[in-house]
C-alpha cells in the first residue's frame, strides 16, 4: 500500500509536459475570494510564473477579474480536479478561505504538486498538522505567504539584531497589524463572507493578523515555541462583525523575552509595524520601507538613526518569484524562515492556544 503515493505521483509527473529551467512555472490559482489573489495575476509579468488555470465556480467572480485582467475564460475550470487534469500545474496558490487550505493539500500533494497557501497556513492546529504530514509524506513544497515577508524594513530589523547584535539580547517584541475592519476598508463581498466566520477563518482579527507577529516572532527565535500564550479577545464593531471578535491582545513568553501582539480590525489606519527591544536600544519597522534604530542613552535620552529601505533583491521581492526558486532547487527553505513549513506550525499552534486562552480567561501552556 504504501507503494501506491509514490507509483501514482511518479506516473502523474511523467505526464506533465517538458519545461526547461528557464521557463515560467506552471501555476493555477485556486480560488478567487482572497483579494489577496491580486498578486498573483501582477507578479506574472514578471516572467516566473506562468497562470495555466483558475479554479473557481462564481461565475460574477470570474468575470469581474477577467474584466480587469483579460485572461482567457477557457483557463477557468469550476473544480481542483478539472483543472488539475486539463492543466497539469507544477504548484498552486490558494486564494480562498482558510478552511479549504486542508482540502487543497490532500488533492495536490499525492500528485506530486506544490502549494502556496495565503496566511495563515490553517484554521487550527489539527488541519495544520494533517497538512504538514501530507506535505512530508509526498515531498512537495507547502509554503504560506504573508505581506510581511517581503518588507526589507523586516529583514533589515533581523540583521541588525540577530546579526549585528545592535541593541544587544531580545527581550521585548511589539507588533501592531490590522486596520479599520474588514467591512469599512470595503473588501469584496465574497472576502468578506468567510472572513467573517469563524469556522471557514478560524476566528476573526486574531487569525486575521494575529498570524502576523507569531510568524515574526517565530523567525526571531529561531524556530523556538513560546512557553506560554495568554489572549484576551473583543468584539467592538457588532455590527459589521457579528460572528467573530475584532480586537485581540496576545502574550507570548519565552525563557529570556516577551511577545506582545496586537491584531486588531480596529485601528484608525492599515499598519503593520514591528518594535525590537534589546538590552541597549531598540529597532523599529515602521512599515515595509522606513525603519529607525534608537540607541539608550542615560535614562530616558536616546540616539536616533534613520533611514529609508530599497526593496529586496528578486526573488526575495515577491512571494511567487520566491516559490519558483524554491521549488527548482535554487533556494532552500530553512524551517526557521518566515514561509517555512515549520514556521507556520507554530504559528497555527500559538493562534489555537490564543483562542482557548481567551475563551477560557486562562494562560496556556505550550507542549
């Protein structure tokens, strides 16, 4: 029996037409409800990838984004396994809800095909696990996507306190993500339907941009699981929110730092910004460009230095061109980095201990 994955993805990848190193990967796109899925379609300009099919059955859906970027209906099939079949994908990347992300990885990864998933990597720790055991079991790629991965005010921060040792030890960590909600920032209505519930999202702002800081946090001690996480969690907006909460406070402790995360869908602005403190100074991400390091000095004075960062150099500039060097061989993925399969785990596995800490207004204990 256990011969059967292997037979059949070998006989499922001799199918597969021919492609040279040179050419853009294979890609289909699952799901279109993710506004996230925007990326996908501006990054193929970038001659990566290649769009071989779309799976999604609203038909208004589809037509609203071919009116904006003029694909050929006949790309667009209304199952993962039509399009699979009729177009053979190398990799997917998926722009549905959060839920599905289970689904997508039991059909793909027996037949050989790699994953891209948006964040975060599962609804809960249970789907996050079946999906890593599948993803090992057949040796695909299943990699999760955040905005924040590729800001060079982030990596920037990671080199200046990991590396350069600028302010000495890590002992604090902030990191404020979200924005007015959902509903007021106005995002498509199919978006918004499932990221309102809280089975197909998993909860509302606390996965929404909780996975955000538990990813950075995560990359910023090597992989290390906090030893506990203590959540407390708001509903402000009833009214656009019903189902979920829309402000959370999550506490992540570690033997020598603290964690404070603050995803909220109740901030006056979009932000996502990440504060670093050591033992002599501090390091702050402003946004994705503009980050300040302040040195201590006496009690309450410090030294500031500003400045102003370029972006990355492909393909650590965009998340599709990063997928396609990693799955031709010409980056490799450690599980500490921040779309590592391991990563993310843990990332699932502090969002699950939030929401019964929060749930029960007691800290949990991470095994």
């Amino acid at each position: 029996m256990l011969q059967y994955p292997i037979l059949f993805t070998a006989v499922f990848l001799a199918a597969l037409p021919l492609r040279s190193q040179s050419d853009p990967l294979a890609v289909g796109v699952v799901g279109l409800t993710h506004s996230h899925v925007h990326g996908i379609f501006n990054s193929e300009d970038r001659g990566d990838i290649e769009i071989v099919g779309i799976v999604e059955d609203n038909d208004t859906l589809v037509e609203r984004y071919r009116d904006q970027y003029d694909f050929d209906p006949e790309l667009v099939y209304p199952t993962l396994e039509a399009m699979v079949a009729a177009r053979q994908p190398l990799a997917v990347a998926a722009f549905g809800n959060i839920y599905d992300h289970l689904t997508i990885v039991e059909y793909c990864a027996p037949r050989g095909i790699h994953v891209m998933v948006e964040k975060p990597l599962a609804v809960n720790a249970d789907h996050a696990h079946r999906m890593a055991a599948l993803a090992r079991e057949h040796g695909i790629h299943l990699l999760t996507n955040y905005e924040t991965t590729w800001y060079p005010t982030n990596h920037k921060a990671y080199e200046l306190v990991k590396e350069e040792n600028r302010v000495g030890d890590i002992r604090k960590v902030i990191a404020r993500d979200g924005h007015r909600g959902p509903k007021k920032i106005g995002v498509d209505s199919e978006f918004l339907e499932w990221l309102t519930d809280p089975e197909l999202n998993g909860a509302g702002a606390l996965t929404d941009f909780g996975c955000y800081g538990a990813n950075l946090m995560t990359w910023l001690m090597d992989g290390r699981r906090p030893l506990t996480v203590t959540a407390v969690t708001q509903q402000l907006q009833a009214e656009n929110n019903p189902e979920v909460e829309d402000e959370a406070i999550i506490i992540l402790t570690y033997p020598d730092a603290v964690a404070l995360l603050q995803p909220s869908w109740n901030w006056p602005m979009g932000r996502k910004d990440l504060e670093i403190y050591g033992l002599t100074g501090a390091v702050y991400a402003d946004n994705s460009h503009d980050l300040r390091i302040r040195m201590a000095e006496g009690y309450d004075g410090y030294a500031e230095e500003s400045m102003r960062l370029e972006d990355r150099p492909a393909p650590y500039d965009d998340p599709f061109a990063y997928f396609v060097a990693v799955i031709r061989g010409h980056i490799t993925v450690a599980p500490t980095d921040l779309s590592a399969l391991e990563n993310n785990l843990t990332v699932v596995d502090i969002l699950d201990a939030a929401r019964r800490s929060a749930a029960s207004g007691r800290t949990v204990t991470l095994e």
